[in-house]
C-alpha cells in the first residue's frame, strides 16, 4: 500500500489529505504543513475477548473537597485562574511574541515563590543570564525561584522527578523537543508530545505546569492553539503594541469562570496591576464627539467601561470600506444590515471605521447597540451626551435584547460619574442606581429618539 501523505494545520491542528493555501479549519492562511506520516497505528480488529480490570464508578454526588488553591498575591492573574493556582494544574499562557509573556510568568513566578511554594522556571528561550538580569531590573531577584535554561524534555521531566517542585514554569512549549518524535522543535508533532508529556506528568505527580505559548503567524511553528485541549486552563495575554495596557483574558478554564480577565500595564519596571481598567480605557477621552460612544460592558464577573469610536465617511472606492479593530467584523456587517434594513438608515457608499479605544478586545454582543450607535452618531455627525453609557443586544428583527447584568454595568457607570444610561427595555426590572434610564424596545425607536434619524 503507499503511503498516503498527511497535512496539517499548524495553528489549529486540524488534519488534511492534501495541501492548500488556507486552512478550512481556522480560516488561517500559509498554516498547513506536511507531516511525517503517521504510523499504521493499532491493527483493525478488535481488542479481543482479553479482559481487563474494572473501573471504579462513583456517582455524580460524591463528596469532593474543592481544590486547594494558592494566590500569588497578584490580584489580577488570581482572578483570571479562578481565584489562585490548583494544584496540579496544567495552564497555557499564550500570547504575540514579544507582549510581555515571560515578564509576567516571571513575576508570578516570584510571587508564588514568595508566598510557599517550590517554583521551577524553565526558559527555552533565553540564557539563564538574561532572565536572572530581567529578575533583578524587576527587583525580583531574592524571590527563591530555582531557574534552568533547558530545552530537552527528558532533562526538563527528570529534573521535575528529582526536584518536585508545586509550580513549574516552561517558557516556551515551542522551543522543548522530545527526543522520541523525529520532527523538528516547534512542529505540530512535537509540540503536541511535549506538552502532552508535561500535562500528563503534573496530572501524576501534582506538580502545576504553566506553559508558555507563542501566538504564531508562519506555518513552520506550531501556535498555542494546537495543545488547548490538553490543558485545564488557556489564558491568552493580549494587547496592540502601540498601547501600554495589557489583557490576560481566561478562555477555557476547568477550575473557575472563563472569559474573565485581569488588565496590566506594561512599565519600566514591568507588568503593574490596573486596579480599576474602566478609568483608565476613558481616560484619553475629550470632550464628546460624533462618533464616540460609551458601552457599558462586562468581562467574566467585571464591569469595564470603554470607548467604542466610529468615522462614516463618503468613499472614494467601488467597494466601500469596513475597517474594525477590537470588535468582530461579522457582526459589525450585521449592525449595518439591520440599520439599513430595519431602520431605513443606508451606508452604501460610504467606508466606515469602528475602533475600541485603549486597545481592548469586545466580544460581548451587549455591545451591539453601542456600536450601532457610534454608527449613525457619526452618520448623522451628532454627538450622544458625554455623561451616557449604553449597551443591549440587537437582533436581525430589530429588536433589543436585554443584556445580562445589567445592574453591574449601571452600577460601575455611577461610580465613574456617568449620569444617564440607555438599555433596552424588558427582561429584569431594574433597581434605581441614580442613573436617568432610558429603556427602549427597538433599534427604530432608538435611533429615532436619540439622532432623528431613520
Ligand atoms: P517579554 O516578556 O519578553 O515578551 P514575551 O515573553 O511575550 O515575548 O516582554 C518583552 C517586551 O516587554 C519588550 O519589548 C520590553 C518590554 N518590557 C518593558 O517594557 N518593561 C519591563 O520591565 C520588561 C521586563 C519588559
Ligand atoms: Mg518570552
């Protein structure tokens, strides 16, 4: 028989008989490699009547004790893993090289260090010179954290045997290689089997692993995304790089609530904790324009406030423009259908811009209205009143949908000065937060109302 070959996407993992440009599973372009082929596998017949032994069953009301966490002190990272670290953990931390990865690992690193724990900080990347220089310019370099340049996994997993550390940080899982898998450090293959063989050990001998994954644009290195699922818990640190502020962001997390995330600023002397992320995303904002809109949102359990910025302008191209940075295009196609459809409010010919200030990333749909909004305020060059947040959800009909917590959001808009907000109407009632609100029940009504517009 000859061997077939075998493709592989080394974003997303997904498997492919044949190459091409772009990978059906993710959407991403130039990812798909060839991989050594995979071995026949077990033959095809059945396991055969050889009995094995019998699990043990229990049921689904068994008594467990939650699992023992420490923090780090780092309040912000604590909340994004659930409320600290659990033992024998396995989390992934992902990122854009060069947004500030191993400058926070580090940090925890010392800070878990600090408060009891045994912590292991493996550096693939960089000599053990140079982290011992970044520790002391971050005046970290008393936290009794053991440190090793390393990038053999065998090494790595003896040493881990010997030393049984509580936390082992491995900076990156894209630089470790497996002696046992013939591809080179960074593939699919072999990204996969080390931190396969990393989860599985802190599984077995309660040692938590944090993995470091460089987010990747090139098909040759295999990305984060290729061992999630391996892992409890997937954080993902995110921010633009003309910003300071960054976002560690939980997105799967088998110990505590996803999507929460905890903000940073990245300093001269590293990641400083954002106490309160709201103030600062409309701290750069001036006085009231067209265009600019204040969305009430939530991430995870976290009230935060931010600017959604839009520009209408007439189009010099066949093809207008729809330029988006921090929310997602799709939707925003969506907006603009139902405000042409539903409210007779068109934007043929026009190229519009939508833009989250201070560099965040939505992706609540509670912030459709805001976004629609932002649109026909700059459509209609009439500026919203500067003291007034809004969110809601907007469906295909028309309609607003309330958004859950809604009390949160209003509370978080009193406490930065905000006096009037406006929701859609249903759902909960809503108790008194000294906000005026106004409480709308389609998007016709809304722009009508607010712009005269429609
Ligand atoms: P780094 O943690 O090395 O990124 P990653 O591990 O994700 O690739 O961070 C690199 C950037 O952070 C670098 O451009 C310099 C900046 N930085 C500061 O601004 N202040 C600091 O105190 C440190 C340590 C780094
Ligand atoms: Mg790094």
């Amino acid at each position: 028989m000859a061997k077939t070959k075998s493709f592989r996407c080394s974003a997303c993992g997904a498997n492919f008989t044949k190459w091409s440009g772009r990978c059906d599973g993710c959407g991403d372009w130039n990812t798909i490699v060839e991989e050594a082929p995979l071995s026949a596998g077990p033959a095809s017949k059945s396991l055969g009547a050889k009995r094995g032994a019998a699990l043990d069953l229990s049921d689904l009301s068994t008594e467990e004790a939650p699992p023992p966490r420490t923090t780090s002190g780092i309040g912000e990272l604590d909340r994004v893993l659930g409320g600290g670290l659990v033992a024998s953990s396995a989390i992934l931390v992902g990122g854009d090289p060069g947004i500030g990865k191993s400058t926070l690992l580090l940090q925890a690193a010392a800070e878990f260090a600090r408060s009891g724990l045994k912590v292991m900080y493996i550096s693939g990347e960089e000599a053990s010179a140079q982290v011992r220089m970044r520790a002391r310019r971050l005046g970290l370099a008393d936290a009794p954290v053991q440190l090793a340049a390393a990038t053999n996994l065998r090494d790595i997993l003896t040493t881990l045997e010997e030393e049984r550390p509580h936390l082992a940080i491995i900076d990156s899982i894209q630089t470790m290689w497996a002696d046992n898998v013939e591809s080179a450090p960074g593939s699919v293959s072999q990204v996969r089997a080390a931190a396969h063989e990393l989860t599985t050990f802190a599984k077995r001998k309660g040692v938590s692993v944090i993995l470091v994954g460089h987010v990747t644009k090139e098909g040759q290195i295999a990305g984060p995304r290729v061992v999630e699922h391996m892992v409890d818990t997937v954080l993902y640190f995110e921010g633009e790089r003309g910003h300071q502020f960054r976002i560690l962001r939980a997105v799967k997390n088998r110990f505590g609530p996803a999507d929460e995330i905890g903000v940073f600023e990245m300093t001269g002397a590293g990641l400083a904790q954002v106490m309160n992320p709201s103030a600062l995303f409309l701290s750069e904002r001036g006085t009231p324009s067209p265009g600019s809109v204040v969305f009430a949102g939530v991430e995870g359990t976290r009230p935060v406030l931010v600017e959604f910025q839009a520009l209408v302008a007439p189009s010099p191209h066949s093809q207008p423009r729809r330029t988006v940075v921090g929310w997602d295009g799709g939707r925003l196609a969506m907006i603009l259908a139902v405000l042409e459809a539903r409210c007779g409010i068109p934007f043929t010919g026009l190229d519009v811009y939508l833009n989250v200030a201070g560099g965040m990333k939505i992706s609540e749909p509670a912030a459709d209205l805001a976004v629609a909004a932002a649109l026909v305020s700059a459509r209609e060059d009439s500026a919203l009143p500067a003291d007034t947040v809004v969110f809601g959800e907007i469906s295909l009909s028309g309609a607003l949908r309330p958004a859950p917590q809604s009390e949160n959001r209003l509370k978080e808009a009193q406490k930065l000065g905000f006096t009037a907000a406006i929701t859609p109407s249903g759902g909960k009632a809503l108790a008194d937060m000294g906000l005026k609100l106004t409480q709308m029940g389609d998007l016709t009504a809304f722009v009508g109302d607010i712009f005269g517009a429609g």
